[in-house]
C-alpha cells in the first residue's frame, strides 16, 4: 500500500504539491493521467526519492520504476542490466541469475540475455525494463508512460506482460500515462491531475475486472468519456 | 584474390586501407617534387638520401637505446599525468567546492605556454627529470578536463535509475561510471600520448637530455645534417603512431559491446 502525506514539492519559487495526499491499495492499479507539465511525474519522481519533498510518503521504502526511456546501461547485456539493479540484494548470485533469466523468459525474451541494448529493439528494451522493475522485490511498482512510442502491437503485448507480471508479484502500482485506452485496460483506479498547485481533479472507479473490459465495449466508451472530459476540465 | 569472390567485411577492409596509402602516397609525392624542385640536401633531403640515413640509424644499437629512453620518459610523464588527473577529477566531479577550487590552476596551467614551462622545469630540475616534468605540467590539464568531463557527463537518467533501485556504490563506479567514462578517456588518451612524446622530445632537446631522440636531433641540426634530422623526426612519428595504435586496439578491446 502507498500513502502520500501531505507532501509539499517545490521547483524554486514554483509550488507544484502543496499539502497534496493520494492513495493506493494493495494489488491495486491507479493510473495517474493530466494535462502535460501538471506535475505527473514529478509526483513519481517524489514517491522514488528523486526530487526533495516534505510530508510523508509511507510504503515507498522499496521502489521499483520502470521509467519513461528504458534506461539500459549500453554496455551490459540485457541480464547484466537486470543484475545491475538486483544483484546486489542476493547472497547467492546464481540466485538472482536465475530469477532475471525466468523474468526476461516471462516477457517473451527467452535467448536474448546477452544481446546488448544496442542490438535490441525499442519493445524488446522496454521488455527488459519492464522485466527489470519486476525482478526488482519491491511492493510498489511505478512506471511513467511506459508504453509510449511503441507501436500498437507491441504496446499491446506489453500490457499483457505487465499485467501477467503485476497478477504474480502482489505490488500495488502508480502508472502516468497519457493514454486513455490505457488506463481503461489496465487501471482499478484512475485519477485526474491538474491545476498549480496540483491537486485531484477526479477520481474514475473502474470496477469491472480487466479480463471482461475487452469484451464490453460500451463500459470502455463510456469510462474513456468520463476521464477524457475529466481532463479537459481540468 | 578475385574481387566478386570476397565478402563484405574483407572488401570494406581493402577499402579503408586505401584511404590512408593514398594520403601516404600523396605526401610522399609532396616530398619528391619539392625535394627535386630545391635540389638541396639541406633544406629538403630527397626521399632516398632520407631513407637512406634512416637505414643507417636502424642498424645502430644506440638509436634503440634513445628510442626506449625517450619513450619510458614520455610513458613516466604520462603515466604521473594520468594518475594525478584521474585521481583529482574523481572528487571534483562529485564534491563541487573541490573542483571551484581547482578550476583557475588547471586554467592557468592549460595557458602557459609550452616553451615558458620547459624552460622553467630547467631551471627548477636536472636534465633527465625536466621532460617529465613537463610532460605533467602540459598533459595533466588536458587529462584532468576530459575525466572530469567524462565522470559529470555520465547521463543523469541512468545514475538516477541506479539511485532508485539503491545500486551499492561499488556496483555503479565499475558497471555504470566506468564504462561511460572509457570512450571519452581512451579519445583522450589517444590524443595526448602522441603529444607527450613530442613534448618530451622538445624538452630533451632543450635539456640536453643523454639518450634520448630529442638531443639526437639536435646534433644532427648542429651538423646541419637534414636527412638525419628528418629520419629522427620519422621515427618520432612512427612512435607516436604505434603508442596511438596500441591504445586504439586498447579501447576496442575494453569497449566491445560497442561492436556486439
């Protein structure tokens, strides 16, 4: 579970959170959507440690991030730069070998442990980000429009694996996206972000399961007005 | 060796071999037609008297003894520049009053002018430390701008990943910084090592260094011995070549998964 306190972010003179608090449940998806630069992942970056805030930020302790660029070392294989993030947590190394081989295997990239980032496509990298925040034994997952610049293919293919990946690692997860189709497919939970300082502007429940969304088209239209017209209000 | 019958990668090899054998080619019918237009050994030698003299050095035991004295001077300098820059930039990248601090004596230090600094290491040492000296007090300067460059400009996305996943220290210096740092290094490594043996052989010749290529071209410029002259510089060139060559075969060696 994460709970944000009452967190103040400021960028110089700028007040971008002033007082702002946000929940999320356990095994829960909320995603996070808003008008470019109403402060999204500047949110994330604060629940990450990567921007100074006051108030209090409770079950942020361990973060896993998969961020908005993949972010791989170039000179480490795909494993290398899963390892890079989690060896370090294991006594036994094999250990933590062999969980990042069943990881890149979970997202269909069985075989490509030693191709380097280079080599690799955009998908299969953001696979191997993907794989990393996942290997990565945190209870919070967060990630920053992750699928974006993907085709609809292969971003389609990386919503299955996240979900297949989120359903057996019993995290609560924060996506930011732009998408809303995409937060209709994946989200229990979405959330409106807007104004300066930013605050909630709505608060979407979508409470069918994600497995039946797809076959209820006109639950996807009427949920994907809501948060559209949320947006723009905002 | 028919042409249809090679594979890319042999025929791109070809290729990027006749781009310097033409520059060569092209220098060396510079020389001649200038050699032939002033017909004088002793401003512009021929290319076969020059050649010649060359042949005679290269059978001579003591031109090998200059060649290595030379060389393990300008490799001492290096190495006490390499040192001393990697060892200073470190914290100034990572303490910021410590490189204010440095900034203005590196700046002074890049701005000097090479001749007041050897003729000052003279005064100031014998004639054996003076090229190393001076080696350092030019190189360092260069050395240390490009590591702090290299450490600083290691990018800020994948350091704040390693941040958030609380990868140990260790772990980010030799997979993370390290490797971000090599290609810059060896770029500068390349460039000032060729430059530290002509520092050296400049200081040598000042200093009148014993053993060494620097004094050995000197002599022959005092007998006005042209041809000697250029095969000694012809030699320096090939040194510098060959040092520059090995660190290239060096950085493609540390650097491989540039070319996975």
């Amino acid at each position: 579970m994460l709970e944000i306190i009452n967190i103040n972010v400021n960028y110089g003179e700028k007040s971008v959170f002033k007082d702002f608090s946000l929940e999320v449940k356990d095994r829960e998806i909320l995603c996070v959507l808003g008008k470019s630069g109403c402060g999204k992942t500047t949110l994330l970056n604060a629940v990450a440690g990567l921007v100074p805030h006051t108030g209090e930020i409770k079950g942020a302790d361990s973060v896993s991030y998969m961020f908005q660029e993949d972010r791989l070392i170039p000179s480490l294989t795909a494993i290398g730069n899963i390892l890079f993030a989690t060896s370090h947590l294991y006594k036994d190394k094999n250990e933590a070998k062999a969980i990042a081989k069943e990881a890149l295997k979970a997202v269909g990239l069985e075989g490509f442990e030693n191709r380097y980032p280079h080599t690799l496509s955009g998908g299969q990298a953001a696979r191997v980000s993907l794989a990393r925040a996942f290997c990565y034994p945190s209870g919070l997952l967060i990630t920053d429009e992750p699928f974006k610049g993907l085709d609809i293919a292969t971003a389609d293919t990386l919503e299955k694996y996240f979900l297949k990946l989120f359903e057996s690692s019993h995290k609560c997860a924060v996506i930011v996206s732009h998408s809303v189709e995409e937060a209709v497919a994946l989200a229990d939970r979405a959330v409106v972000l807007g104004g300066s300082p930013c605050s909630v502007k709505a608060e979407i429940i979508l409470d069918m399961p994600r497995e039946k969304r797809t076959e209820n088209l006109a639950y996807c239209a009427e949920k994907s007005a809501e948060i559209k017209a949320a947006i723009i209000a905002s | 060796m028919k042409i249809n019958k090679l594979t890319q990668n042999q025929k791109t090899a070809i290729v990027s071999l006749l781009y310097p054998l033409f520059s060569l080619a092209l220098i060396f019918a510079l020389w001649a037609i200038t050699a032939a237009y002033y017909d004088s050994d002793l401003l512009i030698p021929s290319i076969g008297t020059t050649f010649e003299k060359l042949g005679e050095l290269l059978v001579q035991k003591q031109t090998y003894v200059d060649v290595a004295c030379t060389l393990l001077r300008a490799l001492r300098g290096f190495v006490l520049s390499f040192a001393i820059a990697l060892a200073l930039s470190v914290p100034a990248a990572f303490f910021k009053p410590f490189a204010r601090i440095l900034a203005p004596i590196v700046a002074v230090m890049r701005s000097t002018p090479t001749m007041s600094v050897i003729l000052l290491c003279l005064l100031w040492t014998n004639t054996q430390v003076a090229p190393v000296f001076v080696t350092v007090l030019i190189i360092f300067p260069l050395l240390y701008t490009a590591f702090y460059t290299a450490i600083t400009g290691v990018d800020k996305k994948l350091t704040d990943m390693a941040r958030v996943y609380r990868v140990p220290f260790m772990t980010r210096l030799l997979k993370l910084y390290v490797p971000s740092m090599l290609p810059t290094v060896f770029s500068a490594v390349r460039s000032t090592l060729s430059l530290t043996v002509k520092l050296t052989i400049a200081a040598e010749v000042l200093a009148q260094t014993r053993n060494s290529i620097g004094v050995d071209m000197q002599l022959a410029n005092l007998y006005l011995e042209t041809p000697v002259l250029i095969a000694w510089t012809l030699i320096a060139i090939v040194l510098g070549a060959v040092l520059e060559l090995i660190v290239y075969a060096l950085g493609k060696l540390c650097m491989r998964w540039k070319n996975a």
